[in-house]
C-alpha cells in the first residue's frame, strides 16, 4: 500500500545518530565541566565541580595492587553440581 522509502526524506538515515554520521555532530562522553569559560578565552576552575576520591586507609593491609608475572597459574574445573551442592 504505502512504501515507507518514500516518506523518509532524502538524505535521512534510518539508523542510529552516531559521531561517524552526520555534519558535526558531537555526542559528548558525559563528563561534565568543571568550569567556565571567560571572555578572555581563559577558563577558569571551580573547585566545587572537580571530583574528589574518598580512598580508604590502607595501612597494614596485606594484598597488593599487582600480581607478579611468576604467581603460579591455578587451573580449577567447575561442574553444575559442584553449584547445586553449595546451595
């Protein structure tokens, strides 16, 4: 009855809007300002939007951040009824 390429308009895409699609077209990465721009062409930083890392204290702590390339690999089997047993 109808033929749906007729009704898109020419040049229009029937796909997702993407950065490789589309005249300047800018998506963005969601990462938000952290300041503002003058009229001068510098930016300034407001403290209140950087982000600040809350990093426990780790003293005496026994893991480290890093595995040797020595440590021995362990290879384990794992079965459906192994899962069954524990539960």
């Amino acid at each position: 009855m109808f033929n749906i390429t007729k009704l898109i308009p020419r040049g229009a895409f029937r796909e997702p809007m993407i950065r490789k699609r589309g005249h300047n077209y800018y998506k963005g990465t969601r990462v938000g300002s952290t300041g503002s721009h003058t009229k001068h062409g510098q930016y300034i930083i407001d403290q209140s939007k950087v982000r600040k890392y809350v990093v426990p204290d780790l003293e005496g702590f026994e893991l480290t951040p890093y595995v040797s390339h020595r440590t021995p690999r362990i290879w384990q089997t794992c079965k459906a009824e192994d899962f069954l047993k524990s539960a």
